[in-house]
C-alpha cells in the first residue's frame, strides 16, 4: 500500500499496531482536528489508502477469520440477502 499524502493519514500509518495501547493510539488520532479535518476533503490515492488501512486494522483486530464481502460482490448478487440467506435485514 502507498504511503499516504496527507500529514495526519501519515500519523496512522506511524502508529505500531503490535503495542498494546495501539487502538488508544488510534483512538487519539481519530479525534485530532487534524484528522477531523482532513477527512472530509480528502480524494484519489488518499481516500482509497484510508479504506484499506481501516480494513487492515479490523482484520488484525479480529481475533477469528471474518467474511470480506466487496462492493462489487453484493452487486453481483443482486441482495446480500440472496447470498446469505440466514442474515436478516
């Protein structure tokens, strides 16, 4: 992945998952005004480097495996529903 253009992305990337206050970390990211601020403006390269790092970081978090069901997949079926028919709406 990409490093980031934007200073307070750029914090994120810095942080150290391994450690055990990572999500306080994150957390203190999150709330920054620099962040709060840079989100709503940003676009292309950065944008998709956020998605990514956020899915990252929930798969990481997780202690067991999780479905990944894309965009596109649910498109292609037409209905989450149709795919997963034990999962009410």
């Amino acid at each position: 992945m990409p490093s980031p253009n934007h200073p307070a992305l750029e914090q994120l990337r810095r942080l150290d998952r391994s450690l055990s206050g990572f999500h306080d970390q994150l957390c203190n990211v999150f709330y920054g005004k620099e962040y709060q601020g840079c989100v709503p403006n940003l676009q292309g390269g950065d944008s998709a480097w956020l998605v990514d790092y956020l899915d990252e970081v929930r798969a990481a978090s997780l202690p067991f495996p999780t479905l990944r069901l894309s965009y596109a997949d649910s498109r292609r079926s037409g209905s989450l529903q149709s795919r997963f028919p034990e999962v009410s709406t």
